[in-house]
C-alpha cells in the first residue's frame, strides 16, 4: 500500500468521524430541544398572559399578587 492508499484511508477515518459526532449531536439536539421547548412555550405564555396553544387566558393573575405590592 503506498501513500495514496494511505491518504485514502485516513480520509475514510476522518469522514467515518464526522458521520459519527454528526449523528451524536443530532441527537443530543433532538434531547435538548424536547427538554427546552415546554419550558419556553410556558415562559411566552406567561408573558403575553394567555396560552399560546389555546388562547386561553392566563391564571397566572389568581394566583400571583399583583406587581405593586412585589418589593
């Protein structure tokens, strides 16, 4: 084997890499975003005061006391 044969190899390595850490960070992507979306889907909500998902207003008024009396 000489060194194109080499070269040949070293770039199968390389890509077999890269295929494999994209596919890991894709799926570490996936996790995350399962993790993060109902979270900022609950953040949006409560700041503009209703659901985004049903337009329904927020309880969030009931059960708070209201901004004046927050220190």
């Amino acid at each position: 084997m000489g060194f194109t044969g080499y070269i040949i190899v070293a770039l199968g390595i390389l890509l077999i890499g890269y295929i494999w850490g994209r596919r890991l960070g894709l799926q570490e992507g996936i996790k995350l975003g399962r993790v993060l979306a109902p979270l900022e889907l609950r953040q949006q909500s409560l700041e503009k005061g209703y659901c985004l998902l049903c337009q329904e207003p927020s309880k969030a008024e009931k059960i708070y006391p209201p901004p004046s009396l927050m220190l």
